[in-house]
C-alpha cells in the first residue's frame, strides 16, 4: 500500500489555508472580482486598497491584544527581527543589547552587527532545558542593558519563556524589551498589553498564512530608525508600496489561528505526547521535555545517529521531518540552541525535530514511528559494519 507524503515541518512554514488563499485572490488578479490599487494612491482603487490593509492590521492586532496603530507590517519574522535591534539601537547611545543564547540568527546576527557602533552583546544562558537561567538573568539586569531580546517559544525545541515576568523586570531595570513571538502565534494566547513587552515580532507563513508578510507590534514609546526610507509607508517606519494580497492573507490567518488555536494545541499536545512516549521506548533522547513547551514540537536524537542522515532517509520513506531550524539548515554545524543547553556536540548533531500542525493525525504518527525504528534499525547496523 503507497502513502502521500507526511509533512512533519510545521515550524518551517505551513500551508496556506483555503480561506486565506480564497482572500487573497482578488489582489492577485485571480478571481472573478479583480482588487488592485497603490494604498498611497488617493482615487478609489488606492482606497480600496487603504481599506483592505487597515482591515488585515485590525485583525492582526486583535489577535495579539494590541491596538491596530501599533501593528507595522514588514516581509516577515526576520525584518521585523532586524528593524527592532537596528532601528531602535539606531535612536540610542551605544550600549549594552542582551539577548538569550537560543536566539534565531535573525537577532543574532544584527546583534553582532552593533559591535562595529560600539554597542556591547550580552548573551543570557539557558539551563539544561532551554530555559532562561535565573542566575545569569539577575547578572544581566545588574549589568543595565539598554536593549533585551528574548524569543518566546523556542522554534526547535519549543521550549516557552516565562516572557511577562522577563519584560517586567527588564522593564524595571530601564530597557526596551523585545520578544520574537513568531513561533508562538496561533499555538499559545498571546496579549500584548499582558506580556508587558515594548516590541513583538510575527510572521504570516507559520500560522497558515502566505509567505512574505509580517509585522513587528510596537509601544508608540519605542522610537525606531526605518531599515528602508522612502515613502513614509507604516508610520514612516517601512517604506515600500504595500503587498496587499499577502497583508489580507495575513490578517485573514491570524483570525482563523486564534479562532482554533485552543482545541488545536490541546489534540496536538495529546499527539506529541504519544509521539514522545514512543520515542523513549526506541531509546530516543528528548530535548527539553521537562520544560513548558509548544504543543506541536519535539526535538529528538539518537546516540551515535547523525541528524541530518536520519532526516534524508525519513524523506526518502516519505515523512518531512527537519534537523533544526530551516533558517539555519545550510549550515552543518551541531544547532546552536543544544549547545547552549549544554548537550553534548555528538549527540546534538544528530537532532531531528518534528513539528505537527492542523492537519496532522495519529494515523500519520503510527506510521511514523514505525518507519524511524526501522531507519534507525538499518542505520546502527550500517554503523557497526563500519566498525
């Protein structure tokens, strides 16, 4: 008997809905009701066009708990990653940027970029489980960072920062606190205003949405440079005619994710634990489970099985799976995040993580597990013939 294809990569991107593609369709010239206009332009086309993004902002504002003045909208995650650490680093005199040691290399890598102004890094470390170390967070705070960035669900492991806690002693230490929430979104409840933070970042194409839109959620308080000067676009701070068709998408995605985001997390959580259960039956190590994590990801390894192997023959036997963060998939080296939680390099090579989303079944996941102990099975013989 042939099966489809399993796609086991839902923290990668998803698929894009039929409601937010059926949305969409108009400003893409591929309906029977063709919308296009320039949102800048002052005739009726531009102000359907107007009307349409202010709706998608409305939207996406009430998912988060914000008000729409407070939603810029960018090209994704890591734009609005890259305008929070340059833009409000720009307005600031050089000092100290603090960021968590699991980071996406989206705020990473702009961080770094700040040494070369004189700014000062800070990497805060995680324990054994990916979560925020109390010690060094209270040395963080005593050292008075200007800028702190903490992501709030982790996008390998999934493990989840206690972020209002954070924000509000960051906030009390006198910093502008930042979280990446790209992960998070349409998983965990998500509220601005209670999180307490000053900069939020999402993205579209994990929530069922269309690649290319995203938007950084930001306290009027907080000043920015814009990344891209020109037209004035998003309070000045996004220059660029907008994409409209992927802004509705967007907004349409994330009304349908809060919309099931609770019945969801609660059958993906029941299947992970499955998942889980099965794995440490095959001898599996699993990354972060006594953490509060996503309920659709598991980070896993086997001794002495190298990660990115155990992922091409899973794709060959027709199961998506992922070595770590897609972002990040061109470059070999063990994930980063492990490293940070202290696991052993041999073992964090061999990585694999699955990550479920609305679609997935229990049906699949048998299957699964199934095939990875056959592929483990033939790869540990491999292994030993070797020797």
């Amino acid at each position: 008997m042939s099966f489809a294809p399993v796609y086991f990569d839902w923290n990668a991107t998803t698929p894009l809905e039929p409601l937010v593609r059926d949305a969409m369709l108009p400003w893409l010239g591929a309906s029977e009701t063709v919308r296009f206009g320039n949102a800048s332009s002052r005739h009726d086309y531009g102000r359907q066009a107007r009307a349409a993004i202010d709706e998608a902002r409305a939207r996406v504002a009430t998912a988060v708990g914000a008000h729409p003045t407070e939603v810029i909208f960018t090209s994704g995650g890591s734009e609005a990653n890259n305008l929070f650490v340059k833009g409000a680093a720009a307005c600031l005199k050089p000092g100290m940027l603090a960021f968590s040691a699991i980071e996406h290399p989206c705020v990473r890598e702009p961080a770094y970029q700040l040494r070369r102004t004189g700014w000062t890094l800070k990497e805060i470390a995680v324990d054994a489980q990916g979560v925020i170390d109390g010690e060094d967070w209270q040395q963080t705070l005593l050292a008075r960072p200007t800028l702190v960035s903490v992501m709030l669900a982790n996008n390998e492991t999934g493990v989840v920062q206690d972020i209002a806690r954070l924000a509000a002693e960051a906030r009390a230490s006198g910093a502008w606190f930042h979280t990446d929430a790209v992960q998070a979104l349409g998983k965990l409840e998500l509220d601005f205003r209670a999180l307490g933070v000053s900069a939020m970042t999402l993205s579209a194409h994990k929530i069922g949405g269309p690649l290319g839109a995203g938007a950084l959620v930001l306290d009027k308080r907080v000043e920015l440079a814009p990344l891209i000067a020109g037209g004035g676009q998003e309070r000045g701070l996004r220059s660029g005619t907008e994409n409209v068709a992927a802004i509705v998408g967007f907004g349409v995605a994330c009304e349908r994710a809060v919309a099931r985001r609770e019945s969801e997390s609660q059958r993906l959580a029941q299947l992970r634990a499955e998942l889980e259960d099965q794995l440490l039956a095959q001898g599996a190590v699993v990354f972060a489970r006594a953490a509060e994590r996503l309920p659709n990801t598991v980070f896993f390894a086997f001794d002495n099985i190298d990660g990115e192997t155990l992922v091409a023959k899973l794709d060959r036997a027709g199961f998506a799976c992922a070595s770590g963060s897609a972002c990040s998939s061109a470059q070999p080296e063990p994930s980063h995040t492990l490293l940070a939680m202290g696991v052993d390099p041999l073992l964090a090579r061999g990585a694999v993580r699955v990550s479920l989303g609305r679609d997935s079944t229990a049906q699949e996941l048998s299957r699964f597990v199934g095939v990875l102990a056959r592929v483990v099975d033939d790869l540990n013989k491999l292994a030993s013939i070797a020797v």
